[in-house]
C-alpha cells in the first residue's frame, strides 16, 4: 500500500519536561486491497452483463460495454448496500473495514456479493441494530427504483411453455412493482428483462438472503437485537427451513446450510446484551422483518427444460388432402410441388 499523507493521532510528553512534546503520526493508506478487488468485479460483472445482451467481450474486448448497465446498476446497489452498514458503524464508534467485493466467474452476475467486517463488537443492541439493518434498507432505496426503470424497458412476450432458459423466481415485492409497472405479473406473460431490471431483481435476491435471520448475516443481527438470547432458537429453526427448502427446491440452499454452519449459527453477545430496543427502533426492526417477508423467494433460480422433441408418442393429428375448390388451383412452390398450407396445433398449451 502507498501512503498518501500522514495523520496525527497522538502526542506523546518527552522525558524532559523542557523539551515539546512529540507528536506520534500515523501514515493513512491506500486501501488498495478494495480498489482492486472493486475493478476486477466490475470487469467480471461487466463481461456477465455482455454475454446476457448476445456480447462476447472474449473474441471482441469492446463489446464489454454492452455489459455497463448491468455492471453499473449491481455494483451501485451492492456499493450502497455495504456503505450503509459502514456509516452506521462509524456514528455508533464500531471499527469496521471498506467494503471488500469479490469478484466471480462472469457465468451468471459475475461476482458473489461485497461485505465489511466489524473489527470491533457494537456497545449495545441498539448499535447492532442500526448497523445490521442500515445496508438491506439503503440497498432496497436503490434496487426498487433500478426495478421500476428496467421493466419500462424490458420486453413482455405471451406466456410461452415450451421455452428453455434461466428461470428467477417472483418475490412479493417484485410481483408487486410488475404489476404497478406493466399492469401484469410474471405468471401470465414472459418479461425479458432489461439488464437494468435483472440488476434490481438480484438487489432483491442479495437483501433476502442477507436478511435471514441466522448467525451474523444482516438477519441474525436484527433477529438478535430485538429478540435477545432468543435469537439462537430462531437462528437454528430457520437453518432447518432453508435445508428442507433445499430438499424441495433450489439447490443453493444446500450451499448456504453450509456457508452458515462454517461461520457459526449462534450471533456473538454485544458489550451490553441486555439493554432492549427502544420503541422506535423495535417498530424499524418488525419493518425490517417485513422487507425479509416482501422479498423473500423460495426457489429463486431454477432453469427450465428445452423444448421436447416430438418422437410420435403425442395424439396423432390426422390430415387428409381436401379436394380444391372450384376454379381455384394450389399454391405451388419451386419446381412444381404443391405447397401445402401450414398447420398448427396446440394440445395443452405445447404448439406442435
């Protein structure tokens, strides 16, 4: 790390009293290690955003910035996420790091997320609180209006059975905002989602899963402010919901099972475990809870089967040729051949 300037911090006496004291500087940083990290997830989320629009940045380096939107609209609303458990922190005096982003192949969003780590434990529960619930409120502040904007500009297709692809599953609060934006939902048309939109919907997908209420996640935090010691018999009952979500749907629950029993599923006490919440802040954590409910997905991302091909074992369509009207003659193609009119057929929704 280069230093940019030193910072007085301390002034130490000298032994004679004589003599003026000296003053103890400490060199401020580059915080290097987060500026890095923060360009290599904007070139990974970037390039993701690109092969979602039909871009290869691979063979054509410039056609990374099809991929901007999405880059710019993710990073911001992660950025402010972490930036709102960090000014918290540092207005209840808990040393916290920037925020670290790390970045991931650029398959699907191109990155798994930003955290900071508390160097210090917060003097009470109110202090946790505020921290805990800072960066899913001031990271919906931004995912909501992206959402809004990026549905103005996604486009709405006939609700279509039979086509593979990507799957995001429909929060509460996602349904909501299509309804308001489009006048429709997700369950009676396809929406192709805008790289804006999509951005937005995984902001949602980053607030529910960091507002689960186990262990030291955003929703252990808040689950342990306002409810205390209790809060381990919470931590542990939602652990086995998400595992049984696992066995009934998205496999990445299974993931997250074993991510929270590594950290820990138990919420470490605070300096002052037994101060509640006042009245305001336990009205902000139910709200809080309720942001939880309103953007929760039980299988969020799923992928659904290609076309079946048609192998004989459907109803059979019967077709004979009719006789031609009189005074008509067929259609005909190249080289004579009749040109039969095209037939369509649906059974069950499937077009043949």
């Amino acid at each position: 790390m280069r230093t940019v300037g030193p910072e007085p911090v301390a002034a130490v006496p000298s032994a004679s009293p004589w003599e003026r004291p000296v003053v103890v500087r400490r060199q401020r940083r580059v915080p290097l290690i987060h500026i890095v990290l923060f360009v290599c997830t904007f070139i990974t989320t970037s390039m993701a955003g690109a092969f979602q629009v039909g871009a290869d940045p691979l063979s054509d380096p410039a056609s990374i910035r099809a991929g901007f939107p999405f880059a710019v609209t993710l990073l911001s609303i992660l950025l402010v996420h972490e930036l709102g458990h960090y000014t918290l922190a540092a207005i209840h005096h808990v040393r916290a790091t920037l925020p670290y982003f790390i970045p991931a192949p650029p398959v699907l969003i191109g990155t798994f997320g930003a955290f900071i780590r508390m160097k210090s434990p917060p003097p009470n529960r109110r202090a946790l609180f505020d921290v805990g619930a800072a960066g899913p409120w001031a990271g919906l502040i931004l995912a909501i209006p992206a959402i809004v904007v990026g549905l103005r500009l996604s486009e709405v297709r006939p609700l279509a059975l039979d086509e593979g692809g990507l799957v995001l599953g429909d929060s509460l609060l996602f349904s909501m905002l299509t309804k308001l934006v489009l006048g429709t939902t997700p369950d009676n048309v396809t929406i192709l989602l805008h790289p804006i939109a999509l951005a937005g919907w995984f902001g949602l997908f980053v607030t529910f899963l960091n507002l689960l209420p186990v262990g030291q996640l955003d929703g252990g935090h808040v689950s342990y402010a306002l409810f205390g010691r209790s809060h381990r018999w919470i931590s542990r009952l939602f652990l086995c919901v998400i595992a049984v979500l696992g066995f009934r749907g998205w496999d990445g629950w299974f993931v997250w099972v074993i991510l929270l029993l590594v950290i820990g599923v138990d919420h470490p006490p605070t300096m002052d475990a037994y101060t509640p919440l006042d009245g305001r802040r336990q009205v902000a954590a139910w709200l809080t809870i309720g942001a939880f409910a309103l953007t929760f997905m039980s299988n969020p991302i799923g992928v659904a089967p290609p076309p079946p091909e048609f192998e004989g074992d459907r109803m059979p369509v019967a077709w004979q040729p009719q006789a031609a009207p009189p005074r008509a003659a067929p259609r005909r193609g190249p080289g004579g051949l009749v040109v039969p009119f095209r037939i369509h057929h649906r059974i069950q929704g499937v077009p043949l």
